[in-house]
C-alpha cells in the first residue's frame, strides 16, 4: 500500500508538464491497485487470526487501529477524489475548493499508513525476536526498514509539499472533463 500510495501521490510531481487527464487516469488507476492489494492483505490478516489455533483477537493494537483508520481514510479519499475529479460535469470551482483537503487528507492516510507499518513491525519484533535488547540481526534489519519507510515518506511529503515541484498548469486543464467536444 506505502509504495503505491506513494507512487500514486507522486504521478503529479514526476510528470509535472504531462497533460492532466492521462495523469488523473494513473492517479486513479495506482491508488485501486493499491485498494485491491489492501483489501486483500486486510482479508489475509484477519483470516491469520480468526483461523489460527487458538483464535487471536482482532483490533487490540495501535497498529491496528491506526491501520484501520488509513485504510478508512483511503477508502473516504478514493471515493470523493474519484466523484470529484474523474465524475464528468463536476464543476471547476468545486474541483479547486476541495483540492486542498484532497491533497491533506491524502497526504495524512499516506503518512498513517506509514505509522501503522512502523507500529506493526515495532509489534512483530517484540513478540518474536528474542533478546530484541542485544539488537540480533532480525533486530537491525527491522530497524533498517522502519528507518528506509521513514525516509520514503519524507521524501514523499517533502515533494507533495515542495512548491518547486508542483506541475504547471495547461490550458486546457480548465476545461478537462466538464466540456465536451461537442458543447464547443
């Protein structure tokens, strides 16, 4: 989810002179990918704890809280980006005022996700890395990867955030999917 949620969040920044649509298009397309790995990674880990012996209770951690809100957040966020940009007569001025509560709460579901990962792999390496204190192997290389999601998402923020970066308007952006050809 971290990598193509990050991706997804970056088409705009990475190909900042393409024409909107196409990029509106793999916007859309990366974040259900994105939605379909996670509603099966959700079905996975619910099915490891209500199948294993005995049962393991769901929703008892702040990972799993916190993995729950992001996966919310997502889901609220692919919707209404979906309904407000991609849903043909929305009008500009609606488009613009929702803009930046797309792109906050877009960047706040991102930035979950990566703080429910680092809780879970924090979770996992307490219950099965022994004398996790001495810092064994399995220890580091659990650290390496908090530490590399960490950098990830910062990089991700920082681009999103970074008004260098932000991609250059084109003419016909305006008038992108609330006018046909035919209407002109």
């Amino acid at each position: 989810m971290i990598f193509l949620y990050g991706n997804s969040i970056l088409v705009y920044r990475g190909f900042r002179y393409a024409r909107k649509k196409p990029l509106k298009i793999t916007h859309a397309t990366i974040h259900g990918l994105a939605f379909l790995f996670t509603v099966v990674a959700l079905i996975a880990v619910f099915d490891s704890h209500n199948l294993a012996k005995p049962p393991i209770p769901n929703m008892y951690s702040l990972h799993s809280w916190v993995g729950m809100a992001a996966v919310v957040l997502f889901s609220l966020q692919y919707v209404f980006g979906f309904v407000s940009y991609l849903f043909p007569g929305v009008r500009e001025p609606l488009r613009a005022t929702y803009m930046p509560v797309h792109v906050f709460f877009g960047l706040l579901g991102f930035v979950l996700a990566i703080a429910a990962s680092l809780l879970g792999l924090s979770e996992k390496a307490f219950f099965s890395i022994p004398n996790l204190s001495n810092l064994p192997a399995p220890a580091v290389l659990v650290n390496m990867i908090g530490m590399l999601l960490l950098v990830y998402g910062g990089l991700v923020v920082f681009l999103v955030t970074e008004v260098g970066y932000k991609r250059k308007p084109l003419p016909e952006d305006v008038m992108l999917l609330t006018h046909s050809a035919s209407s002109q």
